[in-house]
C-alpha cells in the first residue's frame, strides 16, 4: 500500500515538474471534445426537434466535423500552453475556432451534398459554435483545476509576489503566479 501511494505521488511529482501538458494531447482531446459536439449534441437536438437524419448524413457529418476542427484548430492553435498562457484575453481564439469550425463545416457538408434544409443548417451551425465554445472552455478549467489541485497535494510552497505593469505580460505572470506554476523552484 505504502509503496503504490509512493509510485502515485512521484507520478503526480513528474506531472508538476513538467510545467505544461504536452500540445498533442489538448489537440486530440480538442478534438475528441468538438467531434462530440458535432455529433451528439447537434445530432440529439435534430432527434429533439424530429429533423429525421439518415445514416449517410452522419457520417458526413463525422467527416465534416473532424476536418474542419483539425483546420481550425490548427489556424488558431488554441492547443498551446493551455496551463500556463490561458487567459481571458486568450478566449478570442476558441471562439474563432468554434465560428471557423462551424462555417468549414456549412461548406463541408454542402461539397458532401447532405441533404439539410436551410433551417437545418442556421439551427446547426448556431447550436455547433454555441456547445464547442462552452465544451472548449469546460476543458481547458478542467485541465488547470486538475493542475492546481495536483500542486496543492504535492504541497508546493507558495511564495508572495508583487507584479506590476501594464503591458500584457504582466497579467500573464501574474496569472501564472496566482496558480502557483510560474514561482516553483
């Protein structure tokens, strides 16, 4: 027992001490998150409103949606350094990739000949951009919890830091010092 809890918290040490979790994995994480978007909540409020969807049309769907949040995802790269450089400042991007996402997608399925209507197609597009923006940010606060919750158990001192200025930057560090990341020895 005592040795497993030691492998644990070494494992959960490593994890802290790199700083960042690896850009490829928030990319496919990104992207599992916006194909379920697509699929499932856009596909579930059709069923709700009695849209009927064949299977032909889903599958179109799944291949619109991948292809356009891969193209989007990576013109706005919002998979890098989501722990340490996520701010409000940074959310300008989600919501560009989740439009982008979304009008790819309008253009994918009308090369793809699915047979939507046009009202199909506005409910869609709206309710798309609408849950990849709120499943997008629910990852990214998910990520930096589970971050700061790791350095809290790993009881990291935490030492006090006066930062000022105006630029940029300087809400950068001080955000990244306010989740105990910037200041570690």
């Amino acid at each position: 027992m005592n040795v497993s809890y030691g492998r644990w918290r070494l494992a959960l040490a490593r994890l802290v001490n790199l700083r960042y979790v690896n850009r490829w994995i928030i990319f496919g994480a990104d992207l599992f998150v916006s194909l379920c978007v697509s699929l499932i909540g856009v596909l579930g409020l059709l069923s709700i409103l009695h849209v009927r969807i064949g299977e032909a049309n889903v599958l179109k769907v799944g291949i619109a949606s991948f292809v356009a949040s891969v193209l989007s995802f990576l013109a706005f790269k919002v998979y890098h350094g989501v722990i340490r450089h996520s701010t409000l400042r940074g959310l300008w991007r989600i919501g560009g990739v989740a439009i982008s996402k979304s009008i790819l997608m309008f253009l994918i399925l009308v090369m793809l000949r699915a047979n939507f209507s046009p009202s199909v197609y506005w409910v869609w597009g709206i309710t798309d951009c609408t849950l990849t923006i709120v499943m997008l940010i629910t990852l990214r606060v998910f990520v930096i919890n589970v971050y700061n919750s790791v350095l809290s158990q790993l009881g990291k001192k935490h030492k006090r830091v006066l930062v000022f200025g105006t630029e940029e930057e300087s809400v950068m560090i001080a955000t990244s010092a306010n989740r105990h990341v910037f200041m570690q020895n």
